[in-house]
C-alpha cells in the first residue's frame, strides 16, 4: 500500500532517511524490510532494522550507513532517533514520510508510550500515513489520533481489503468442553497434517499463550507431527529461524501467538486453526487474514468451548456470516486420550524439573509490571 510510491519518489531523489516505518511487532518490520529491500533492489535501496531483541550497537552503525528506509518497532526506534549521536539527528530534515502500520495496535498503552515519543522527533513538514486493516474510529479516540499530528499531515488507510478477503474465507469452528479441548484439538490437527503440503498447502494454528504454543510444540512433534513455533518466550535468532525455515517451506506448520498475526505474507498458508479464539474480533480477522493470501480458498477452524460463545458471536457479526458447525464423534477422538495424557503428565514433569514453567510465569510477570509502569506514566502525563 505505501512501499512502491516510496521508492518511486526514492528513485528520483535518493535522500537518506527519506522515510520511517513503525510498526507493533519485530517480525512484520522484519518482513516489511525484507520488501523495501526485495523491490529497492533496482535503486540500490539502503534500509535500516531496529528492533528490539537485537544488538542496538549494529542498529546504530546500520543508521550510520545513512538508510533512505528505517523501520522498526516503537521502543526501539524511540530509543535511537532520541540519541544524540545517531546520524539520523543532522539528516532528519530529509524525512518526508512516516507511516504507522497496523496503528490500531500501535496506540495500544504498552506501544503508544514510545510513539509518542517518537513522534516528538520528527520534522514537523512531515507526510504521516496511519494504515491499517481493522481500524474501528468508534474505538480510538480523536485526540489520540491527533497525537499523531503535532501539525503534521495525516493520511489515514483503512484497508478493507482485508476485511473483504476473509469474508471469503470458509470459516468453521468445533464446539466442545474445555475438559476436552486437547484431545478435540489433536483429532483435527492430524485431520489436516495429512493434507498438509509445504509447497502448496501449509496451516498456521494460533495460541493465546506462549506456553500453550510451547507445549503443543512439544507433543505433536513427539507425535510426528513435525512443526516450528513463534513466539516471544524464543529470542529473536530463533523466531527469525524459525519464520524463515515456514516462509521456504521447509515446514508445513507453524505454530505461533499473535506476533505474527499482522502483515505476514506466506503464500502457501491455506489453513487457520485457532486452538482459543482470540479475546477481540480484529485479532480474529488479522489471524484469519492470513490464510488464502493470493485470492484462493482457504479456511479457518476455531475450537470453542463453554466459555468462548459470545466471542464466536461477536466474530461471526464481524466477518458478516454464520460459521459453520464440525461435529466429530467423541468416542473417535477419545481413542488416543490415554497416550495424550501420559505424554502431557511427562512433558509438564519435564518442564518442572528444567525450570520452564518458572519462566514463563516470570515472563507474564515481568510482562505485567511492564504495563503497570507504563500505566503510571500515562497518568503522570
């Protein structure tokens, strides 16, 4: 949507720092450079990653090489366009444009804080894009889109299209009690291994956890079922590997929370399943968008159980149509409860015994007073 005019203006006049990028996860900048990089080819394009995760003193060298492109996540950014000492702070006349990407996530608390910051340091004569695919005006007040401003022109994208392409999608859902959602959920996931193809037809199944990704990793690899994982408990090299190693098909699942849920672009993907369904209705459409990328079929499978209804309803409203009820028969998808319960009683001794429980729930707490402090600096503003 806002790459190709850039570099068309970039051909013509190859000023560094000519545009930032700001997006809300390390992977869609990581995915949104790669493209700068694929189509500025011809112009001999220089692009600039920062994000977090990473080494910021390679962050700042690449800033040296004067990059006619930056993009990144918010704290990072925020981070080095305040250092004094970056090269960005004598050529930063030269941006023209800034564009926030998926900015209905980036105006969340825990992203805005840095934003805003980063918004300070820009020019003033500067051309702001705010683009999205689920931008719901009712839901993001005025004064926080005119935080954005500060004078400066806005352009605001609402891609729709998006919107228009899951619609098309065929979406289907199982309802079941909680107490038997794993094994409902094993059941379909080797319903579609068997159809899976890394080169043409690959399946994305989402978590609203990190360890719940990690665990399910675990067994369906023990199981034979052979897929790669994201999500944030992994350090960056590992997610980045493991992104790479799905995009070149050298797996046909992929295994994720909602990092990757914006702007990934992976052809293959023909399958969604949603082991819960997420707690809004756009991460609902941005799951589901990534499936049938290229205008062909493509399907979403949610499980839902007892206390998923409403969030059903509220997708089903959203998309504009009534999903479609799978029923399996419970004494088939029991066959296999007795081996599926002694692999999870051994997998959670072994993640006692290696300290990966305590891990994460350091994590979620870190993750917690992370939001807490940033709260309170919201207040104090």
């Amino acid at each position: 949507m806002f790459l190709l005019p850039i570099l068309q203006r970039l051909s013509v006049d190859p000023l560094p720092f000519f545009a930032v990028v700001v997006v809300p996860t390390r992977e869609l900048a990581t995915h949104i450079e790669e493209q700068f990089k694929f189509y500025g080819a011809g112009i001999n394009l220089r692009t600039a990653l920062c994000i977090g995760g990473t080494d910021a003193l390679r962050q700042r060298l690449s800033m040296d090489s004067l990059p006619h492109v930056v993009v990144g996540t918010p704290g990072r950014m925020a981070e080095l366009f305040s250092d004094p000492h970056v090269s960005w702070q004598k050529f930063k006349k030269n941006t023209a444009f800034a564009i926030f990407d998926e900015f209905d996530r980036l105006v969340e608390p825990s992203l805005f804080v840095f934003v805003k910051q980063l918004v300070e340091k820009l020019p003033e004569k500067i051309q702001c894009i705010l683009s999205t695919a689920t931008y719901d005006q009712s839901l993001i007040p005025a004064d926080t889109i005119e935080s954005f401003t500060r004078g400066k022109a806005i352009t605001t994208i609402n891609q729709n299209k998006l919107l228009k392409s899951v619609s098309n999608l065929s979406h289907k859902y199982i309802f079941i009690p909680q107490i038997l959602k794993d094994y409902y959920f094993l059941h379909l996931i080797k319903s579609l291994w068997a159809e899976t193809d890394p080169l043409t037809s690959s399946t994305i199944v989402f978590f609203n956890t990190c360890r719940e990704c990690h665990f399910f990793h675990k067994i369906l690899n023990h199981l034979g079922i052979v897929c790669t994982q994201i999500h944030s408990f992994l350090n960056q090299k590992v997610r980045n590997a493991n992104l790479f190693a799905f995009q070149n098909s050298q797996y046909s699942m992929l295994l994720c929370t909602d990092v990757i849920a914006r702007g990934m672009d992976v052809r293959t993907v023909k399958t969604i399943v949603n082991y819960s369904l997420p707690l809004s209705y756009e991460s609902y459409i941005q799951r589901a968008g990534r499936a049938g990328r290229t205008g062909e079929p493509g399907e979403v499978y949610s499980l839902v159980d007892q206390y998923e209804v409403e969030l059903l309803k509220e997708s089903e409203k959203r998309v504009g149509s009534t999903f479609e009820e799978i029923k399996y028969k419970e004494d088939e998808v029991l066959l296999e409860m007795g081996k599926l319960d002694k692999l999870k009683a051994k997998l959670k001794v072994h993640f006692m015994a290696k300290g990966i429980d305590e891990k994460f729930s350091e994590m979620k707490k870190n993750k917690v007073a992370f939001q807490k402090s940033i709260k309170k600096k919201i207040q104090k503003n």
